[in-house]
C-alpha cells in the first residue's frame, strides 16, 4: 500500500518555503532533512524581539538589527541589551 502510494507522488517536490525564496527540489524522502536545514523557512528571533524572518536572515538580525541583541559597553566593557 505504502509502496503505492509513493509511486504516485512526483518524482520531485518543491520545497514548502518556495514562496518565500527556496529553489530546492528533490524527492519526498529528501524533504524532511531538506526542511530542517533550509534557508527560507520563517522563523521567530530567538531573542524574542518579535521579529520574523528567514532563516538565512538570522544572523544578520541578531549582529545589527535586533532591539534585543547584547551589545558591549564601551566604557566598562560589560554585555548589556540593547534595547
């Protein structure tokens, strides 16, 4: 049945973040490691500033644009949020 089922599937997918970007394509047992890792996929900045962005954006964020981000201060060199 399983069998079956997997022959009438496509024999590539895109991926789910295609409207936000992804050109990845490959096969359904591809697609689950694919999306653990893709670039495009919409996530929520860790730092809870209510950002969201793509995945690839993230370290940007977080380096320049992040209210939440931990900056050094310049006088006594402690880690403070920027915010």
């Amino acid at each position: 049945m399983f069998s079956a089922l997997i022959s009438c599937w496509p024999k590539f997918l895109n991926c789910v973040n295609n409207s936000n970007d992804c050109l990845w394509k490959g096969k359904l047992i591809q697609l689950e490691s694919h999306l653990e890792e893709c670039q495009y996929k919409i996530i929520s900045c860790p730092n809870e500033c209510g950002e969201i962005l793509k995945k690839k954006d993230l370290d940007e964020h977080l380096s320049n644009c992040c209210l939440r981000r931990l900056v050094e201060c310049e006088y006594c060199k402690e880690k403070l949020q920027f915010e």
